[in-house]
C-alpha cells in the first residue's frame, strides 16, 4: 500500500470530462468539503484509496482539492439544491477529480434508470457509480454500490466511487462485473 499526495484544481475538474455539464458539480463539492454553507476560497485534503483492478493493491492518495473564486456559483447552487442533491453533485464532482487524476478516464454520459450505474465512463467501456454521506461507513457503502454496480445488464466493470464527507475520506475502487447477475465484490 503506496501513500502519494496529488493536487485537484475543483475550478478546473470539468474540463477533462466535456460531453457532461462537470462544472455544475464544483460548488456542491466545495460545499461538503467546507462543511457548511459559508464560502471562503481554499482547500482541504481529502483521504482516498484507489483500487485499480480487483487484483491490484489498494493505493492511499491523499488528495489537495484547491479552489478560488467560485463564491457567485456556491450560493446560486446552495440556493437551487437541497442537501442530498448537494452531496450527490459533490460526489460526481470529487468522482471527476479521482477519476481524471488516477485512471485518466473521461465521465461521457449519464445511464439510464435501470442501468444499475449513474455514468458511462469513455466509448461505454467502464460503468461509474458514485454515492456520498455525510457520516456512516464509507466500507458498507462500498459494498452496497459495488453489488449494484456489479449487477448491471450490460456486464460492464466499472468504478464505484463514494465518498464520506465528515472525514474527508473517498473511494475510487474497480469492481468486475458478475456476468451470471448475482452480486461479486472485490
């Protein structure tokens, strides 16, 4: 287990994913890495463990999310969401930031209801599923979004990526889908 210490600019985690509209989800991730809803410019390291296949060793990374000038979009998007969206949007946005700097994939599209993930991740190789909370256990919400993941009818692998905002700690793991459709976990 390798320890490494990256760098995410928020202000700029939309860009390598343009077929999606990534930067709404800079505000809403800014406001569950403050922890309230007071804007100030800054930055906060978040805790995440990368796994980037079932049989790879698990990578601890701890990432420095930075951010400046979004004060404007932080209250426009306080204003039109309500907390859980906020933590949704926060979750997609920190999925954008792990994703672009560990496996350097592109979030293209969203799924559709049923598909048992939320975004397809390049030409529809990979799946993401991604869940955020504000307290609980990052582990037991990593299993239950991989067994669904894993379920998908396209028996595509993918990405879960969760996150816990309380302690700063994410999740970007791969999980192998189980082509006979019953759950498989890593």
């Amino acid at each position: 287990m390798k320890t490494e210490r990256v760098a995410v600019n928020v202000n700029e985690i939309h860009l390598p994913h343009p077929q999606i509209r990534a930067e709404d989800w800079r505000s809403p991730l800014v406001c569950r890495l403050l922890g309230g809803v007071t804007y100030k410019d800054g930055s906060r390291c978040v805790e995440s463990s990368f796994r980037p296949s079932e049989s790879v060793e698990v990578e601890i990374h701890k990432s420095s999310f930075v951010w400046t000038g979004l004060g404007t979009d932080f209250k426009k998007a306080l204003n039109t969401y309500q907390a859980p969206v906020i933590t949704e949007f926060a979750t997609l946005g920190l999925a954008c930031g792990l994703l672009t700097l560990l496996t350097g994939l592109e979030v293209t599209e969203v799924t559709r209801r049923g598909e048992k993930a939320d975004y397809w991740l390049g030409d529809r190789q990979l799946m993401l599923e991604v869940s955020g909370q504000q307290t609980g256990s990052l582990e037991t919400l990593c299993l239950e979004k991989a067994s669904q993941l894993t379920s998908n009818p396209f028996s595509k692998n993918g990405y879960v990526c969760v996150a816990n905002y309380a302690d700063l700690h994410a999740r970007l793991w791969f999980y192998a889908a189980d082509e006979s459709g019953v759950d498989a976990h890593g």
